[in-house]
C-alpha cells in the first residue's frame, strides 16, 4: 500500500492538488486569484525545462526564447481571430505549442546533430533568448489588427474568452484560473503520461549513458530533437497563457532575469520531479507576493538570487526531492538483493535456445570485414590499415601489449571512431560512414571495456530496453528479457538498480543486453576483467556457444581465457596486423613474445 | 571603397575586438584553468569600473584607480571562491547557476548603491584623423593593452611557478595534488586573478564604457560565447575567437545597422559551435 502509493505519487498528488485548486477557485480573492494564475503558467514553464534538463539531460536556457516566440505568435493569432470568432484559446494554444515546438526542434537539430558538448548546448541555447532580445527591441511589424511595436510591446491582447462569436466575454480572473489549472493539469498529466511510456524510458537512457543507448542501436538524435520539441511546445502554450493573461506583451519576456526564473522554479521543487516546478512557481510567487511588492517588486531579484546560491549549495534536489529520498528511508531496500548472489552460471540449453531463435528472427550470422581501415588522433594512429576478415565459426581473439589499438579498432568497427580511411562491411552492407545506431541494427553488438549499464534503472529493465531496440514491442521485450535474465541466473536481482550490482555482475548484465539484441556480429571488449575465476570459465563457455551462431571478435589480455577459447587469435601491434594464428603457435613465435615481453627489435 | 573609410573602419573593429578580448580574458582564464564558467564575470567587471569610478570620485588620478579596481575585485573574488565555487567543483552547471544567482545580487547591489545611471568620467580628447574621419586614440589605446594583457597573462601562466601549478592542477588534478601542490589555494588566487582580470577590463574601459549596474550584461554575454567557442585552449583560442568574432561583428556593424552587428556574432558563432562542438581549439595540440 505505502510502496504503491508512493509509486504513483506523481499521479495522486497532482490530481488532489488540482481538485483543491478548482475547489477553492469560486472563492479566492479576484486579485489573489489574478496573481495566482500567473505562477500557474510559470509553473507550466517550469515543466517544459524540466522535460529537458531533469529528464534529458541539457539545461536549456531558451526556454523563455520558445515561451515568448510562442506567446508573440499566438498573441498575434488570437487579436486576429477572437474578435469575429471569439474563443482566444483555440486560437493561440496550438498555433504557440507549434511554434514553440518548431524554434526548439530546430535549436536542438543543430545541437544534437553537430554533436556539441554540454556546455556549448547550454551556450547555445543561452544565444537564442538573448539575439531574441536584441532583435526584438527594435523588431516592428504589423500582422492583421495585431502590431508587434519593438520596445513598445504588443499590446490589445484578448483575455480567457470560451465562448464562440462575437459576443463571447473574457473570463473574469476566478473563472480564468480554474481554467489555467485545468489546462496545466492536462499537459502535466500528458507529461507525466510521455515519461513513463517507453519514449520517455530512452530519454532516461539517454540521460544516464548516451553512449550506451546508441549501442543498443536507439536513433539517440532523433529522440533528443523530439524531446526538445515536446518541451518547446509545453513553453509555447505557457507563453500563450501568459499572452492572455497580461494582455500585453514585451521584450523583457526574453529577458536575463525571465531566463533565470525558470531554473530556479525547477531546482527549487526538485530536478527531474515533473511536479516540482509548480510547487517551486508556487513557492517562489507566493513569497514573493507576501513580502510585497508582487513579482515585479524592488528587491526581488536580490532574493532570488540568493535563494538560488542557496539551493544549489545546500538543496540540490529540491523540496520534492528531499521528501522523496525521506520518504524511501522507511521502505525496504530493493538493492538488498544485490548481496544474494552465488557465481554466474550460464544455462547452455537457454543460451542455445535463444540464439537459434535469434536466428530465425534476425537471419543467419553475418561476417565483419575491414579493408584498409585507418584511424588517426593527431600524431598518434591507433588503427593503422588493418584488414582482417570475421566469420562465424569459431571465436577471434585479439590480443596485443597495452596501447596495440585493439579497442580502438572495436570502436573503429561500431562506429564510435570514425575511419579517415578503408572500408568497413557488415555482410554485403558498406557501413563505413553508418551512424552507431544503423550500425546495431544491421546486426552488431558490442560491450564496451567499462561495463556500461544504467545505473538508476533495475537489472530487468537494463535487458527490457535493449529488447525493445530491437522488438520495438513491450510485450516480446518482456519476454526476451525474462529469458536473458534466467540464462544469467540474475532471476533473484532482477528489482535491483543495476548501480548496485558487483563490477562482475555488471559486466554479465552488459553482456546479455548484447545478448538482447541479438546480434549478428559481437564485438567483446575485456568482457573477463573483473570476474572471478569461476565466472571467466562460464564466460568462455558462453563466448564458444555465441560463436557456433554468430560472429564474435574478443578483445582480451587474459592470455588463460584465450587459450580456452579455442579460436583464431590476431596480434595487434601499434596499430597493425602483427601475427595470427591459434594460440599453440602464437605462444611459440618470437616476435610476438618480444613485443610482449618488450625486447628485441620489434618493439 | 575609399583606402581611408576602409582604414577607419580596420582600425576601429580592431579595436572593438581588443575590448572584447579585455574583457573577456578573465574568463577564460577562470575556464581554462579551473573549468568554471563564471556567469558573474560581467558583474565583476561592472564592480571593477565602479571602484575605479569612486576611487576618481575621492581624487585618486585614473592610473591608481586602476590598481584598486583590481584589488577590490580580487578580493570579492577569492571570497566568493572560498565561500561559493570550491563546494561545487566538478559540477559545471551547478556553479553557473551559482554564478548566475552571485550576478544578480551584484547587480541589484550596484542599484541600490549607486542608482542604475552615474556620471561617466570624460575620456582624454585625443583625435587622430584619417582623411576625412576622425578616431578617438583612446579606444585604439585598447589595441596596445589588449596586446600586453594577454602577454602578461601568457607569462604569468608559463614563467612563473604559480602558473605551473595552476596548468599541473587542471591537467593532472590528482597527480598534483600527489606531488603536494595544494591546489585549491592554487584555485581560489586563479579564479581571484579571473576576477581581477575583470576588475582591471571595467577600470580601464570606464572613460569608454561608462559604468551602469547592467553593463556587464554586454561584455559578459559576448564573453562566454566567445571561450566557449574558443574551447580548451583558453588563451590563444580566446585570443583568435575574440579577434574573428568582435572584429567581424564590428565590421559588419558599420556597413549596417549595430543590430545587424550583434546578429553577425551570435549567428557565426552558431556557426562555429555547429563546426567545432566542441570548440575551434578542440583539437589543438597546444595547451594554452
């Protein structure tokens, strides 16, 4: 009961807090109720940041930017409109959220796919709200019976008008902020909705390890613009609200100060939360309307600025955050789990199973060629025109002294490095210029050297959502992940947060996300470090079974594991092809124990 | 196009882009030697110009108010270093929020000392003339300073052994910490010498920028864009962004409209980072 609600308190909360906003409405103060409307929009402003920065992972400082542009444009819209037709809000609020979502998509196409760091995004994003209020200061247009007056604002705004026709009124402020609770309600709950889905699953993925969910073969970028584009169309309706509560809009909506509001909201009611920034909107408009002065007051920039030095050093997760981790305290741990384990071992009868079936769903194995492959960073060139051909048969090792280049020739192969040079090819397919992602779902799949898994989601749903790379159905991924989970024997783990699963159980459970994809071609990278001795023979056991079915290049130091392995070992050295062959002749060839050992004249 | 508007107009963007690159000098070095965006930057160098202009107001001459800008601020500096940005190393954006809040109570400060308009102080009236125009030598004065600044800065940073320690502790942090550098007295006096660098920019544009609480609003913006564009090498890459950038814009503003200007440098550097996501210097092979 206490588990359950707490679950869905962000579902019951909500809901008890709009009802009770709706019930106390009639009989608010007009002028309290007309203040209070406007930290309602705030608040709603507040959310569409926290889409982007709490659940995607960038602190976007345009969203004043999308929150004016789509408040101009559905000013604009409605004084045409609502005096013939009446109904303001049909107009503006689709006419804004499209818009604002059009300015975003086309903010975060160039963010996402040029591939910026964190902070030139944020930078970026700060450009757009300040060019939007250099220009706008002397920007002068005339659309319909709407006149956009640079500094001067645009003023003539209708209000809140239901009604259709001429004769339809303006809201008076009560019933005008029942309306504005309903609305954000709607689009908090529609929020809230997208998050749980499975969209709003690979935008937590993409938050936790971005790397990671493009090796599971997810369109990262497209996910990433379509977010930004949701929470550009929650700023555009919050702008159009705002339009039709003011009535009169200027520049200063673009602002510093406005920019620095909306962070503010969001830390104050808790980073991520959905909730928090309309309890932080509420927080800070309350306060600022009891110590005088309303929001536009003398002073108030001081405390807020205080208030946020504050937040960030002493309350990072806000109000809604710190109840939250109180509120965990008194149930049980699910991590407990965690120490409940024995050694991995693998069911070979599973692990055939699901590699047949794997088969038959994704076809046969398919081969990995390099061609002349060729990789520099400055002086250095980690992947120096290496050829080489991988069949499905038998496993491939590389081996090679530390810095020989063999992860760098993996990535090379998964499309993390990009080759100035050669050919890749997966099957028929040319994939040398194939994004990560086109890469996974042609058929590979790899495991990086650090074990990467989705520390903040548990062990079944890590497997559930490289299943649904590849699925793309809930109901199959529930049922291959069920099954990956078993072949591991991490049944008894399957609620704990993969963050507090052992480095060795991490690497297994990076593993059988690999394994989730089901993949034509692995590429294993240092899969035994950290494992006991146990767990590498069940690996080796593993990695051969993988082999009969698929293609599978090991990159590994242990020279024990590769030995049982059994299989066509390949020797890197400083960036090329050095020898090949099977282990028995490799351990008795000179050279390769030279650069080994470090003597001679090959090194 | 006459040799002498085009003259005019070479050296007066040179000189725009020089005031750009003073002002914006602190930041990078507070970014690259620490890591730290200071969104306070601007507001640092507005208290800059108001030392220097209450130090003038008391009859200190110009020349000493200068000096006393940059203790001031450098002061302010490592306090609010003790005080704010060493609990909050390693995250980036939690200090840029940080420093957002700090500017904002500077600024609402400066308000409430000062009024939002003071009197500027007159700048020497020295003009030189090219053909029929005529430059003030003040604002070229800028280009001479800029030039020595980074000069300064590089040697502070190279030859002496604050500055080793100061490029040993962002580059290795652990190793020197291992080898006993203590690096967050090294951080406080970076990111006071940060501030002081601000301090110095509002003191000796004071007869050309007069001092407002908002006005470092305009250098600040135009400064982070200009290191993070510039990246990691923080200050050849500054000095490069800054000379393309403020010089470009400046250009453009006086074939056009300062508005038009202003939309330049924002665009180009949209540009830029659209190129270059991770910065122009991102790949450079130097380290400052």
């Amino acid at each position: 009961m206490f588990e359950k609600l707490y679950k869905s308190s962000g579902l019951i909360f909500p809901a008890l807090a709009t009802i009770a906003a709706l019930a106390v409405s009639g009989s608010l103060d007009a002028y309290l109720a007309f203040v209070a409307t406007s930290w309602i929009i705030f608040g709603l402003l507040g959310l569409s940041l926290d889409v982007i920065w709490g659940r995607g992972g960038l602190l976007s400082l345009a969203q004043t930017a999308f929150y004016g542009l789509g408040g101009y444009f559905g000013a604009v819209v409605a004084i045409n409109m609502a005096p013939t037709y009446g109904m303001s809000l049909v107009w503006a609020l689709p006419c804004s959220a499209l818009f604002g979502a059009l300015i975003a998509a086309a903010l975060g196409y160039v963010i996402f796919y040029a591939r910026m760091g964190a902070l030139q995004s944020t930078i970026l994003s700060y450009t757009l709200t300040l060019l939007l209020w250099s220009v706008t200061q002397t920007f002068k247009l005339d659309v319909g019976a709407a006149t956009i007056g640079g500094d001067n604002g645009l003023s003539g705004i209708p209000g809140f008008v239901l009604g259709f026709g001429e004769e339809a009124k303006k809201l008076k402020p009560n019933a005008a902020f029942a309306l504005v609770v309903c609305i954000s309600a709607a689009v908090y709950f529609v929020t809230y909705w997208l998050m749980r889905s499975n969209f709003g699953k690979i935008v937590d993925c993409i938050r936790i390890d971005i790397q990671k969910t493009e090796l599971l073969g997810y369109d990262i970028r497209k996910v990433q613009v379509l977010n930004f584009a949701y929470s550009g169309a929650v700023a555009g309706i919050a702008g159009a609200l705002f339009a039709l509560w003011a009535n009169y809009l200027n520049p200063s909506i673009f602002s510093v100060q406005e920019a620095l509001l909306v962070p503010i909201y969001v830390l104050v009611g808790g980073l991520g939360t959905l909730a928090g920034p309309f309890l932080g909107a509420l927080i800070i408009g309350g306060l600022s309307f009891w110590l005088g002065g309303g929001a536009a007051g003398g002073q108030t920039t001081l405390i807020l600025g205080t208030v946020l030095i504050l937040l960030v050093l002493f309350l990072q997760n806000g109000v809604l955050g710190a109840l939250g981790s109180l509120w965990r305290r008194f149930m049980p741990d699910p991590n407990n789990a965690a120490r409940l384990t024995g050694a991995v071992q693998i069911d070979t009868e599973v692990l055939e199973d699901i590699l047949v079936e794997a088969e038959k769903t994704a076809g046969p194995a398919k081969n990995l060629s390099t061609d002349e492959a060729f990789k520099r960073f400055g002086g250095v060139i980690p992947v120096n025109k290496v050829s080489r051909d991988f069949t499905p048969g038998e496993p491939h090792s590389l081996i090679g002294p530390n810095g020989a280049g063999k992860s760098s020739f993996l990535k090379t192969c998964v499309g993390l490095y990009r080759p100035e040079g050669g050919t890749i090819s997966l099957g028929d397919e040319d994939i040398t210029k194939a994004p990560v992602f086109a890469r996974v779902r042609s058929g590979m799949g790899m495991k990086n050297q650090k074990p990467q898994v989705f520390g903040e989601k548990t062990v079944r749903e890590n497997l559930w959502i490289a299943a649904y790379a590849r699925t793309k159905d809930s109901a199959k991924s529930d049922a291959i992940s069920a099954q990956i989970l078993g072949m591991l024997g991490l049944g008894a783990q399957s609620g704990v947060q993969a963050s507090a699963l052992s480095h060795g159980q991490q690497q297994w459970l990076d593993i059988g996300m690999v394994l989730c994809l089901a993949p034509r071609v692995v590429l294993l990278d240092e899969p035994a470090a950290g494992m006991t001795n146990e767990e590498t023979r069940e690996l080796s056991v593993l990695v051969r079974t993988l082999a009969k079915h698929t293609t599978v290049v090991v990159v590994e130091h242990d020279m024990e594991f590769v030995r049982t392995l059994e299989g066509h070992v390949t020797v890197l050295h400083q960036g090329k092809l050095f020898a090949e062959g099977d282990i028995k002749t490799l351990r008795a060839n000179d050279a390769v124990l030279d650069i080994y050992l470090g003597r001679g004249e090959h090194v | 196009m006459e040799p002498d508007f085009l003259a005019t107009v070479l050296l007066s963007s040179l000189s725009s882009a020089s005031i750009l690159l003073i002002a914006t000098l602190g930041l990078a070095v507070v970014y690259g030697l620490m890591g730290v965006i200071n969104l306070a930057h601007g507001e640092f160098l507005m208290v800059g110009a108001y030392s220097a202009l209450t130090a003038t107001q008391i009859g200190l001459p110009f020349l000493l108010a200068i000096p006393f800008a940059v203790f001031m601020t450098m002061l302010i500096g490592a306090v609010v270093e003790l005080l704010i940005i060493r609990r909050l190393y390693g995250r980036i954006f939690d200090t840029m929020l940080a420093t957002w809040g700090l500017g904002m109570v500077f600024n609402q400060t400066a308000v409430l000392l000062f009024g939002t308009v003071s009197p500027g102080i007159g700048m020497p009236q020295w003009n030189f003339r090219i053909g029929d125009f005529s430059l003030a030598v003040y604002p070229l004065t800028m280009i001479v300073v800029a030039a020595l600044l980074l000069a300064f800065v590089y040697v502070l940073m190279t030859k002496t052994v604050y500055g080793m320690k100061a490029r040993a502790s962002i580059q290795e942090p652990q190793m020197a910490q291992a080898i006993g550098i203590d690096s967050a007295r090294v951080n406080t006096l970076t990111f006071a010498i940060g501030c002081g660098l601000a301090g110095f920019a509002g003191a000796i544009l004071l007869p050309i920028i007069p001092a407002t609480p908002s006005m470092g609003l305009f250098f600040a913006v135009k400064g982070f864009l200009t290191v993070v564009v510039a990246g990691p090498v923080a200050l050849t890459g500054t000095a490069l962004t800054a000379l393309g950038l403020g010089g470009g814009a400046s250009v453009t503003a006086s074939f056009m409209t300062s508005v038009i200007g202003d939309v330049f440098f924002f665009f180009v550097t949209a540009l830029l980072l659209w190129l270059y996501p991770l910065g122009i210097s991102s790949k450079w092979r130097r380290k400052l």
